[in-house]
C-alpha cells in the first residue's frame, strides 16, 4: 500500500514538473520574438521610436520557484545547467530540468522496486533513468552548434558583401541578424540588441562565444576583435577566415563518413546484449529471473552495465575526432 501512494505522489511530481516546464518554455519562448520583432521594426520605415526602444531585460532566475532558486544559486552545477540549456536552445530553466531529473529518477526507482521487488536494481536504475534528460539537453546543444557552424560561412561571406559594399560592421551583423536562419540569426541579433543597450561591440562578440562555444566562432570572433585593434582590410580578412571554416567544415563531413562504420559498428555492440536480453525474457523469463532475485545475480547485472557505459564512452572517444 504505501509504495502506491509513493508511486501515485512521484507521478503527479513528474507530472507536475512537466507542466512547469511547458509554462516556462512558453514564457522564456517569447524572448526570441521580441528580438526578432525588434530587427523587423528597426527594418520597418513606418515603426514609431515607441515601437522600436523597449527593455530587454535579462532573467537570471534559475527557478520560478523561489524557494528553488534560492537553493540552486547556492550550487555551481546549477550555473552549468543553465548555461547547457541556453546553449542547447531550449527555453527552460535549470529549475525545471533539475526537477524533471529527480521525478523520472524517483518514478523510475518506485516502479523497479514495485514491480521487481529489487531495491539494488532500483537504485542502478534511477540514476541511469534521472540522467537522461541531461543527456537529451547535451545532445541538443551538439545538435545546435552543429547547424550553427554550418551557417557561419554563409553568414561571414554576407558580412565580406557587406563591407565590401561599404556599410559598418555594426550594420552587416544586423543583416546577418535578419538574414540568416536560427539558430545563427537569433545569437546575432542579441549581439546586436546588446549593442544598442550599450554594450561595447568587443563584449557582445565575447558574449556571444561564451553562449555558443563554438572554436569555428571563436575564429571569427578572434579575428574581429584583432583588426579592430590592429587595422586592416577587414572584408578581406573574413573572406580568409570563411575559407577556412568552410574547409574546417567540409574536412568534418569526410571524418564523418569515414567513421561511419566505427559507429555503426559501436550502436551494434551496445544494442545488441540489450535487445537479446528483452528478447530472451520475453521467450523464457525464468531463465533472467536470476539476474534479478538473487545476490550474484545483481552483482552480476550491475557489472554488465557499468561495462556497457565504458564501452559506450570508449567507442565514442575513438570514432570523434576533433577536427
């Protein structure tokens, strides 16, 4: 009875956090359209100077909870949340991955010792089952940088155009700003929405690498900052960087092929005592059950998946090769 009620109050937790997230992703949502409202009136001849000039304010919140917020301030993984998800794009609060965590860690715990009537098993499984919105958080941000760097050459050589035409620098970063798609678009346009809030130019650029964190940006983001100290063609010094981010890039897309099968390889070795377990507990479960009841048998199990995350981490260490 009392392991229903837990499950029935870590349910509504999970629920509940859920819904907080959908909330926050909503209103932290509409600070990339106000941005992008912002360039379409700066563009717009009719827009009144009421319509252009308003704050954008910055939130540094970790939590809509106050009590939360107070307590993950007091941590620094929680700046490190906070900033993964800004990098990654998704518009949440580290509060709200952070309880999103423990609930499907905790509803995972309470259904394996339910169900299974295993606490050891319980405890492996909640962490691995906790842990994977952190990892579906890491690999939006890789997913995002990714299409951000396939943008960047684009975006130089409309800056190169640009200044070759003869506008400001300040004025072909607002045009890549409208130009470009997210997610390059909308990190030029608070670089450029930092500048008109004051911020010197030198500092937004330095913003925007430490938001991205990207080495293709830090390139570019080096070179600007260079020529403004030293001098020089500046069009032409971009034209040179965006043919080496586009060979950087082209020379990627060949590693990749390259190690395609390594990974293929890799997914295979990880996938498949997987999918022979469920497949052999479907058939015959007695023959598992042992893995589950007895003492051995959870030594055993909890052996086999500390294995199949450092085959996991070591496959990856050798098909991703920095470029």
């Amino acid at each position: 009875m009392l392991y229903h009620i837990a499950f029935a109050v870590f349910s509504a937790a999970f629920l509940s956090a859920v819904a907080v997230f959908l909330v926050l992703s909503e209103k932290v949502g509409m600070r990339n359209r106000r941005v992008r409202r912002r360039l379409e009136l700066l563009a717009s001849e009719t827009a009144t100077e009421e319509e252009i000039v308003y704050p954008l304010l910055r939130d540094d919140k970790l939590s809509e909870i106050p009590a939360m917020n107070r307590l993950l301030s007091k941590f620094r993984f929680s700046q490190n949340l906070q900033r993964l998800l800004d990098q990654a794009g998704i518009p949440a609060k580290a509060g709200a991955l952070v309880l999103g965590m423990l609930s499907l860690g905790g509803l995972v715990f309470l259904l394996v010792a339910n169900f299974l009537n295993n606490l050891l098993f319980a405890f492996v499984a909640a962490p691995i089952a906790g842990s994977l919105p952190y990892i579906y958080v890491r690999r939006k941000r890789t997913k995002r940088r990714e299409e951000f760097e396939s943008l960047l050459p684009e975006a130089i050589e409309l800056m190169t155009n640009a200044l070759k035409s003869g506008f400001s620098l300040e004025s072909s970063l607002n045009m890549v700003a409208r130009e470009i798609p997210d997610p390059l678009g909308i990190e030029f346009a608070v670089a450029s929405e930092e500048q008109n809030l004051g911020v010197g130019l030198s500092e937004a650029l330095s913003n925007m690498e430490k938001r991205v964190q990207s080495e293709d940006l830090g390139l570019f983001v080096t070179a600007l900052l260079i020529q403004k100290k030293t001098g020089g063609n500046l069009a032409e010094i971009l034209e040179k960087i965006g043919n080496t981010i586009r060979e950087r890039f082209t020379l990627r897309r060949e590693v990749k092929i390259f190690t395609a099968h390594g990974r293929l390889s890799g997914f295979t070795l990880v996938l498949l005592p997987i999918l022979m377990a469920v497949i052999i507990f479907i058939l015959n479960p007695e023959y598992l059950k042992v893995l589950l009841t007895e003492k051995m048998g959870n030594y055993l199990l909890g052996a086999a998946v500390i294995m199949q995350i450092v085959g996991i981490w070591v496959i990856s260490r050798i098909v991703n090769i920095r470029i």
